[in-house]
C-alpha cells in the first residue's frame, strides 16, 4: 500500500477542514504522520504539522476518479462527512467513508444523520460508541512518542522557558468555561501562595466571547498579587508546546466536559503527571491513580488539594513522573492507534474485493 507517484489514485484521503488547530486536528495529525508510512495518502483541507501539504476537495475527487480499489475519506467533523457523502453518493465515486468519533454525550439530529450514512464509525472510548450507530472499533487515541518526550533536566529546560520561577505546572486549551479554566484559576489561589517557587501558565486562545470570562479571572488574580505567577501565554504553535510541556512539574486538566482530551496524554509521554478532572479518557490514563490524579468536575478545593500534595512530595512527584512515561509508552502510542484504524480500513477493502 505504500507510495506511488503523485497522479495514481491514492488508497487514504484524510480531511482536516477546520484551519484553527484544535484538539481533533493534534490528534489528526498524529494519526496522518504514522499513516504517510503505510498508505499512498493525500491531506485535504488546511494543514497540519508534519503532515503532507495539503490538496483540495476537488483534486481528491478527480484522484478518486481512477481508483482501482475504494478510496478510503477518512473524516472527522460535520463538514467533511458532507462533502464526503456528496463525492459517494451524488458523485458516485468509489470511495468509502470512516468516521471518528470522540464525543461523550448525544449528537444532535443533523450529526446523527450525517454520521449514520458512514461507511464505519470509529470510536475513541467504548462510551462515545454508546452514542453512535454503525460502530465498528473502538480505537483509543494514541500520542505520538517520537514527538513528546522528556526533557534531558527538567529545571534547566524550565528555566530556559523564562517564566521565572524554579518549576512550572500548565492547563492547556481554550480559555473559557467548557475548559474549566476558572476551575484552575480557582484552585491556584489556595496554592500558589504556599508555593512561592511555582509559577502557572494558562496556555490557551482566548476567543472574542470569552474576554469577559478571561478577563475577570484576570482581576481576580491581580486583585490577591498573583499575576506574576499566573500567567496567560495565549495560544501556542504546536511545535512550542512540544518543547513546553517537558519543561513541566504538573499538568492540570480540570474541563467540566471533555469527549477525550489529549493534553494529559501528551504530558504523560513527556514525563509529567497531571491532576484532572473525572471526564473525556482521564480516568483510564491515570493508572488508577499511579500516573495522575483524577477529582470530581468542578471542585476546585479537591483540585488545589491534589495540586498542593504533589507539588509539596518531590519524591512522588518523581515517582508518578517515571510511571506517566510508562504508561504513556506502553499502553497509549499513536501505533497502537494506527493499527487499530488499518484493520477497519482493511476490512473495508476486503468487503469491497467480495463485493
């Protein structure tokens, strides 16, 4: 299945229409990266880090045209299952459709539909398969462990971030409700003060209808002294917080709602425990308890609770350390992910050879 040259029809199309890089798009991008491998693939939409330069839907559809076997349209948001049933079905060209899904609660009549007209359903947890029809594996995302790894001395590489301070710990993602940031705020504010040491970053894009939100938070910790130790970086490249993250004594991960949530695994691969909220995946990252710790959604005191007890035991911190890398390697890698995915698609060209 490998590659071919630029014109035959490629087995794999991968869509990514949303040009903001979000949580579906990282873990895209991880998939597509192993998948360049395997598969003559092209991307189709806005790019992704490290990922083939992307073509347009057109260009796909006329590639499609000579296929010899299905293609494959592996898609993953509302739009791209639409153009993609439009190129099968009004189209007729031979392709199938897969589609991920992560979400943990119903999908509302339009989603429903669309995704009841896939070729197959992939789902991320056995929970978001209860939510969707034609479910045909359930494949956990995986991180990518070539890209997160540990930092070589993690004070040096904090340090060098220049954020002051002799270590750091992060929430990573939007700033705004959902995300539970005020959560993380929340639970700072009982610790920080006992931990001149630490200072905390809010990485995350703030969006226009949530400058309030982050505005207030903001105040609230001026209003105690604390700006300089909780600061808000904005969004960050993705290659950046590759580098940042390994810099890292904790992750914290408090969404009030979370379809999986990839930061807490991103942190473990690069050698840093987190402390999360009971939503998306956390649970079964956290080893029962062993790589993180999981509070229930919205208790910022159980939160702070956890935050201080790690922050104050160097000794477990170091030892939950050793065992987020460990799990993160031997029970969550994006091959584990990609193998999964390939035995659907294979199914697929099989069903199709019978056809």
């Amino acid at each position: 299945m490998g590659h071919s040259s630029p014109m035959s029809a490629p087995a794999l199309i991968v869509t990514n229409f949303n040009p903001n890089f979000t949580g579906v798009s990282a873990t895209a991008a991880t998939v597509v990266r192993g998948q360049m491998q395997r598969y003559n693939l092209r991307l189709v939409g806005s790019p992704l880090p490290g990922c083939p330069t992307p073509t347009t839907i057109r260009e796909a559809r006329k590639l499609c045209r000579t296929a010899q076997q299905p293609v494959i349209w592996h898609v993953r948001r509302n739009p791209e299952m639409r153009v993609a049933i439009w190129a099968r079905d009004v189209l007729r060209l031979p392709i199938k459709i897969v589609f991920t899904s992560a979400a943990q609660r119903r999908h509302s009549a339009y989603p429903r539909w669309l995704i009841s007209r896939m070729d197959a359903v992939i789902a991320t947890t056995s929970a978001a398969a209860s939510y969707v029809p034609n479910v045909s594996a359930v494949v956990p995302h995986g991180v990518d462990t070539n890209l997160f790894k540990p930092a070589a001395n993690r004070l040096t590489a904090w340090q060098e971030l220049g954020f002051g301070g002799t270590r750091g710990i992060a929430s990573v993602g939007r700033v705004r409700p959902e995300k539970g940031t005020d959560v993380f705020v929340e639970a700072l504010l009982k610790v920080l003060p006992n931990a001149p040491d630490t200072v905390a970053l809010i990485i995350g894009k703030i969006a226009p209808k949530d400058t309030v939100f982050a505005d207030n938070l903001k105040a609230k910790i001026a209003a105690v002294g604390l700006s300089d130790q909780i600061i808000f970086t904005g969004e960050i490249p993705p290659e950046t917080l590759q580098k940042m993250l390994p810099a890292l004594s904790l992750l914290v991960a408090l969404p009030r709602y979370e379809g999986y949530g990839m930061t807490p695994l991103e942190a473990m691969a690069s050698g840093v425990p987190f402390v999360g909220s009971d939503t998306g995946y956390f649970k079964t990252f956290s080893d029962a308890g062993q790589a993180g710790i999981v509070v229930p959604i919205g208790e910022d005191d159980l939160a702070a609770q956890a935050i201080q007890s790690l922050l104050n035991n160097p000794t477990e911190l170091a030892r939950m350390s050793d065992h987020a890398l460990n799990t993160a390697r031997t029970r969550h890698s994006a091959q584990e992910e990609i193998s999964g995915i390939d035995t659907v698609y294979q199914e697929l060209w099989a069903e199709a050879a019978s056809a």
